[in-house]
C-alpha cells in the first residue's frame, strides 16, 4: 500500500486491489503509479464528483497515449484517511463539473 498526502493535507490510500482495479480497467495506466501519486499531491485542478468523491487532474505533455490530462479520483474519508478509487487519462476534464480548486 502507498500513501501521498491530498491537496488539503489528507493521506490518501493505494491499494494493491485499486491498484489492480486501476490496470485491469484502463492497461495504459500500467507505468503510471508515480504520475498517479504526483496528480493527487500536485493537482492543477480538483473538480467535485457526483457522490462525494474528488477528482485530481494534472495535463502531462507525454504519456503512453500522447498528451493528456491524468485524472485521479479519490474519496476524502476523514481529515486522516482516504483512498483512491481509480484513475485514467482523459483529452480534456469535463467542464460541466464544479471546480473546488485551480492551480
């Protein structure tokens, strides 16, 4: 299990099972742990989801599909807990969702 610390100073959990969750639902993210773990600590952007859980984005110029923005959703328990549900790479956030913090 890794932990890095969320925006608002939260440790956030990786799980070996999201872990193999994150892998078997989207391959490409398979060398992307590390860019994982940077989006959460060093986000861009934070956008509010639709059942509590927050969205980390972060633009990387290079990835194993081109230039993308890496979003890492993740659920803030308590201010002492909280874990990450999945992550994938997307061409742009979605605009439609509320944005609670911008770089």
């Amino acid at each position: 299990m890794l932990i890095v610390y969320s925006h608002n100073n939260v440790p956030i959990r990786l799980t070996v099972e999201r872990w193999q969750h994150i892998v078997y639902r989207h391959p490409e993210m398979e060398l992307q742990r590390e860019q994982i773990l940077d989006t959460l600590a060093k986000p861009d952007l934070i956008q509010q989801g639709d059942f509590g859980e927050l969205l980390a984005i972060r633009f990387y110029p290079k990835t194993p599909l081109t230039s993308k923005f890496l979003v890492a959703v993740y659920r803030e328990v308590s201010s002492n807990d909280g874990f990450i549900l999945t992550a994938y790479l997307t061409n742009r956030p979605l605009g439609k969702r509320v944005i609670i913090w911008k770089r």
